[in-house]
C-alpha cells in the first residue's frame, strides 16, 4: 500500500452509528484497508464483490439488532463529513443457535470460495477454543478499518472504546482476532492476546492471534 498523504488540516472527528446510507462508503473503506494479494483472491475488487458487500452489510443493518455498525467522520470544513473509519461489533448471548462461520453470507461467485471457507472456518475454530464449543456470550470486534491518512489521530480508539464500555455495562468478555499489527492496539485497551494461529492460504504464511478482554465484574 502506497504511503498515504498527511492530512494538512485537524479533524474534527465524531463518532455516530452508521445508517443504510453509510453503507456503500463503508464498503470502499473496507478494501482501502484491506488490500493484499490474499484478499484480493478472498474478496476481488470487483462491481459483484462491492454489491456483496453492501448486502451483507445491508442485511446486519436491517436485520440482526445483534450487529452494530459505527462510523467515525471528519466533520471539519475540510473534511466534510467524511467517513474515515468504521467498526462493527458484535453482541453474542451464550449458546446461539447460529453458526460463527454464518456471519457471513454465501461466499459471491468470483471469491475464491475454498479459501474463504478455510481462513473464516479457522477464525470460527478459534473463538470457539477461547469461548467455548456453545460459545459463552461476548462482544465480539468484527470489523475496524480506519483511512490510512487518519491513523494514529484517535479513530480507533473512539471505535473500541465505544464498544468495550458497552462490554463492561454488560459484563461480558471483548473478543477480536488480528494480524500482528493490531496487538498494541488492542493491548493499550486491556486486551490479552490468546496462543497465537499460524497458517498457510494460497502460499502463504499468515499468523492470527485471537485477543481476549476480561469480562469487568459488576457491582
């Protein structure tokens, strides 16, 4: 990924839930952020994959009250009320009846669908070794991307902030799976990284450390 441009203005950064009409923005800063020749075979820079997106993440919005999305914009003159960073977070009960390698839809025609099927089954795997088999309830960080020009000016932060607050008030457990470039982020914020998951998709190596967040005991 090419070096992003400084930004040559202070933002003026709001967080807020995201709404239907968020949705397409959403779907572009998802493949700013995630752009490698991996991804690129999981989840092709394509019209069909950018309508996959925006369907699946339509469907949370409208129909699982369980899935909150939020956005981050730059309400500035400058920026004028860019979305430059997004989360979804995830509210799980113990014991759902819905698979966790159903949080996605069916995997769109041009994905590669064995790929898919391999990387998200292994995450599935792994929440389950950390949470249990009928995984006990939890809040789960699903997605973060934040626009590389506005990284390390507190986008983040106001993301995962928001969502263990909402994890203390319920006394449960925060749980997120990320790259060795997240975990100090998600250290800075009390997450515990778990046994780190090497493994190989199409060539090559990746390692995935599943983070942990203690559940805060209620008064």
């Amino acid at each position: 990924m090419a070096t992003p441009n400084p930004l040559t203005h202070t933002p003026q950064l709001i967080l807020s839930l995201a709404t239907l009409a968020d949705i397409p923005p959403i779907t572009a800063l998802w493949y700013t952020c995630f752009s490698n020749p991996l991804w690129d075979k999981l989840f092709p820079t394509t019209p069909a994959l950018y309508a996959w997106w925006n369907a699946a993440n339509s469907d949370d919005l409208l129909h699982k009250a369980s899935q909150v999305y939020l956005k981050v914009t730059d309400e500035s003159a400058e920026g004028k009320g860019k979305i430059v960073g997004y989360a979804k977070w995830g509210f799980w009960e113990g014991g759902e009846e819905r698979m966790l390698e159903d949080r996605l839809p069916g995997w769109a025609a041009e994905s590669d669908a064995g790929l898919c099927d391999v990387f998200f089954g292994a995450l599935a795997r792994e929440r389950r070794r950390v949470l249990g088999e009928s995984p006990r309830g939890h809040v789960y960080l699903d997605m973060l991307c934040t626009l590389p020009e506005y990284r390390k000016l507190g986008v983040a932060r106001l993301l995962i902030e928001w969502g263990c607050e909402k994890a203390d008030a319920q006394g449960k457990e925060a749980y997120v799976d990320a790259t060795e470039a997240g975990k100090p982020v998600y250290m800075k914020f009390g997450f515990e990284p778990q046994k780190p998951m090497a493994m190989e998709l199409d060539g090559q190596q990746m390692t995935i450390t599943s983070f942990l967040r203690p559940a805060k005991k209620q008064l």
